[in-house]
C-alpha cells in the first residue's frame, strides 16, 4: 500500500490483446508485456490507482474482442488489438483523486488483466468491497456485482417472474445462471425452475441450490429427458448458452411465453448457429429479447441492496457459487480459458499470488 508515486513500481505488468480470437481462445492470442504505471499527475478527478488481488472472468470479454462485430453495435468499446484485457477487479487503492475512496480501501470496479489498474469511483458497476460474515471475500465482484446484478434484473426487470411460472435456465452452473436459480425459486418462489448444465457433478450442484431439476446438455438424450420435465411447457427460459439448447428450447415454450437472452456461449469460439425450429416463434407466439445489464443502470443500486440483505438472512447464498482459482499474473490467459471449458461453478475468480 501506498500514498505517493514514488513509492510504485515504475513499470508494471499487463496482459494485452495480440490477435482476435477466431475458434478457441489460447494464451497465444495475448502478449505479457510492461507499462508505466501511472503516477498521481495521470489521475482525473473521480479516478484512483489499485493494485489488483483478484481479477473477474466473463464470458462476455470473449464478444469485447472479437473484431466480427461492429463497433458501432456492440453495447461497450471493443478491446482493440494492442490494448489491455478489461476486466472487472478488485483491490486496494493505492493512489486517490477520489472525494470518496481513499488510500487503503477495498475496491471493486472496471480494471484490467494488469498489476495496476486505474478505476472511476463512480459508475453502476464500482464499489467498496462488501464483506459478509461467513460468505466469501469475493462477494463484490461475483454476487454482487455484475453476475449477480445481471440475475436480479433477468428475474424481475426483463422475464417479471411470477410464482406460477416455469422457469428454464441455461447455463445454470454458470455465475448469473446459479444467481437467478436462487432469486427464482428461495425469493420469487417459482413453481418450477429447470437448470440446464454441463455434467453431472454441476447439475447435482445445480439442484443442492435450489433447482427443481437439471437436464445435463452432454447426455445426447437430453432433448428428451427435458421434454418430459415440461409436460405444459414452459413460461420463461433464460438463455446463456444459444445454439442447439435455445433451438430445442424454441420448441418447449408455452405460447405468449418469454425468452430472454443473456448470453449465447455456444457461439462465442465458432462460427455462431444455425436455429431449426424459429417456425415455433410464429405458431407460438412468444417473445425472445435480449437483455443488457446497462439498460438498467438506475436500479442496479437496489439490485446489490437487496442481494446484500438476501445474502445476511440466509435466504440465497454464495458459499459455494465461486471457483476461486489461484495464480501467478503470468496464469490469467490460462484461467480465463476455463470459462470455454466448463471449469467453473459459478463465478470464476482469478486469484492473483505472488511469484
């Protein structure tokens, strides 16, 4: 810890973007390098420096650098070729510009794959880390930050979950999909709630945090073992998968039912998807939307208020809902690839350690 420039390094390390993912992403498409860190003088009003101890891991970095996408249509500024990993991370300021953090303090916010990242105090995803007796040190940047944050809105801004409904999710090992299952049947008190994973360790995981049930996509006879779990079909499906789960899910959806679409993973490292059963929309009527965190920026305030007092009462939990991963600053490409590879429960978290 540290108040003043000179105590710094004066060169850290980053990980930057080296080439555009294409199929699967290997370290081979980031380059280890050093920068400068930045001094006082490189602060704006509203911004401090943090060394990182933990960096996030999102499905969603993968889109941020992928040059198929225009600019101008993907929601965020992309990650360019020669920049810095973006991620979310936590830590602990080093250097202040702040009115309201100050040197020591805990933090979490929009950072990057480096031992240094400079962070606004302000802004829908950033906060003070929120420490919760006997949860996990992580809360901030897993259940309470933009995974968790993502599963309140899908629950109750997007899907408007009843307790009459069925509820399908995919992903559910996932980070927003394990959040959602909890909101959804330990909150909401959903009638049904179906959980979509990859193995039958996870599903097993799936259901000891509140799913109804769990349909493992490996089996190649899931199709089947999902269809006799809906025999009325189901209301809401939240998506974070797309390809072969959402075209079979198009096809189990009551009429004027809902689908919302979180993320769609299966076509982030291939060619994207081919849907068979996109008829189903016409004869059945339902809705398929996508949904973005940032078109919710005003109530992400009481999302976090109410997933912190539902986290104190015991009501949904996040013992178990991350895959802490320790490792050396030269590991992060390697963890990050877990995502692709079904090694997490939960929320991945990158654990930085020394040397």
């Amino acid at each position: 810890m540290s108040s003043s420039s000179s105590d710094l390094p004066k060169k850290h390390k980053v990980w930057l973007l080296k080439t555009r993912p294409t199929d699967k992403s290997t370290p081979n498409e980031f380059e280890l390098t050093t920068r400068p860190t930045p001094t006082i003088d490189d602060l704006k009003e509203g911004q401090v420096l943090i060394k990182n101890t933990s960096l996030g891991n999102d499905p969603a970095q993968r889109l941020w650098m992928d040059g198929s996408i225009d600019p101008k249509r993907l929601y965020i500024k992309p990650i360019l070729v020669g920049d810095a990993i973006r991620a979310s991370t936590m830590g602990t300021v080093v250097l202040s510009k702040s009115n309201k953090w100050n040197v020591g303090d805990n933090v979490y916010g929009d950072g990057a794959w480096a031992e240094y990242s400079v962070v606004e105090d302000s802004g829908p995803l950033t906060g003070k880390e929120i420490n919760i007796q006997g949860q996990s040190p992580y809360l901030t940047n897993s259940i309470l930050g933009l995974t968790g944050q993502t599963a309140w809105v899908g629950a109750f801004k997007e899907m408007e979950l009843k307790p009459e409904h069925v509820l399908v999710v995919s992903g559910a090992a996932g980070a927003v999909g394990s959040t959602l299952i909890q909101i959804a049947k330990k909150v909401i008190g959903v009638r049904t709630v179906i959980g979509i994973a990859g193995g039958k360790d996870k599903c097993e995981w799936v259901k000891s945090i509140g799913a109804d049930d769990c349909v493992d996509y490996k089996d190649p006879n899931y199709p089947e073992h999902l269809k006799k779990l809906l025999p009325d079909y189901a209301d809401r499906f939240f998506d974070n998968v797309g390809g072969e789960i959402l075209d079979n899910m198009l096809t189990l959806m009551k009429r004027h039912g809902f689908v919302s679409i979180c993320r769609a993973i299966a076509g982030y490292n291939d060619e994207g998807m081919t849907l068979k059963h996109w008829g189903e929309l016409i004869y059945n009527r339902f809705t398929i939307k996508g949904m973005l965190i940032f078109d919710h920026t005003a109530v992400l305030d009481q999302a976090v208020s109410e997933l912190t007092q539902w986290i104190r009462n015991g009501t949904i939990s996040n013992t178990e809902s991350e895959t802490i991963i320790e490792g050396k600053f030269e590991d992060i490409p390697e963890i990050y690839n877990k995502l692709f590879s079904g090694g997490n429960k939960g929320k991945l978290i990158t654990k930085l350690v020394s040397a």
